[in-house]
C-alpha cells in the first residue's frame, strides 16, 4: 500500500554490483544504505547465492515477507523453492535461506496490513507462483 494517497507515478533505475553472499537493500522509503525511493512500507531487497551458502535473517514484528526466486534453487526455512516460485510467511522470528545450487532471489519485507484493520499473527506456507497465496 502507497504512505501517500495521489501521488504521481515515478521511475527510477540503478545498478547493484554488491548481491553475492546476502540480500542487499534495493527499494525502501527512506532511501538507506543508497537504496531507491519508493512510497511503502516495503524494503526490498535481492541476493545470489552460490551453491551450498546460507544466509539468516532476524524479523521484525507485524511484518511480511515475500520470497521470490529469480533463478535456481533454495529452501526457505526447509520449504524448498524452484526459479519462478514465491513464498509468503508472516509473524516469524528468522528467516533461513539456503542455496541448493547458485540461485538469485527477491526478498520482500513488509508491513501487513489489509486495508483499514491490520492482519492477525499467523504463517502461511508458500506455493509456486502460480498458485502462491497472499498474506490474509
């Protein structure tokens, strides 16, 4: 969701040659460590991992996280993940991502909200893509 109602769109672009070994902060709404501005609660983040590298994240309370895998393989606290799927998982302490061969993934941190009321704690188990469920 925007943090602002009626704001014009806007396009930005930049190139990032720090991904290998842990998420590296893309997008974020208050531009940090040189990310790209965007009007949400979201910080977006992106990775490649060789094969066999692990990376643990801690979370925050009341948020969301979105993983989608650009190329190769991963497990996802032990949910394993093939280029194109995407997990949502909501009210977690840590987040362990493992690269079962060298993959490339996007990372979605969040603020859960669905429209005025906030969610209620829960964890959902992802799917591939195209069955993926959303954090409600």
């Amino acid at each position: 969701m925007p943090d602002q109602q009626g704001l014009k769109p806007g396009f930005a672009q930049q190139h990032f040659d720090d991904l290998n070994g842990k998420p590296r902060l893309m997008a974020s709404n208050d531009e940090r460590d040189g990310s790209i501005s965007i009007h949400a609660d979201v910080d977006l983040c992106a990775s490649k991992l060789n094969a066999d590298a692990h990376v643990d994240l801690r979370l925050q309370k009341k948020r969301g996280i979105w993983v989608q895998v650009v190329k190769g393989l991963v497990t996802v606290n032990d949910q394993p993940l093939e280029s194109g799927d995407g997990l949502a998982l909501a009210e977690l302490d840590n987040l362990a991502i493992t690269a079962l061969e060298n993959s490339e993934f996007l990372l979605f941190d969040m603020a859960l909200y669905l429209g005025p009321r906030e969610l209620e704690p829960r964890h959902r188990a992802g799917l591939p893509a195209s069955r993926a469920v959303g954090l409600h």
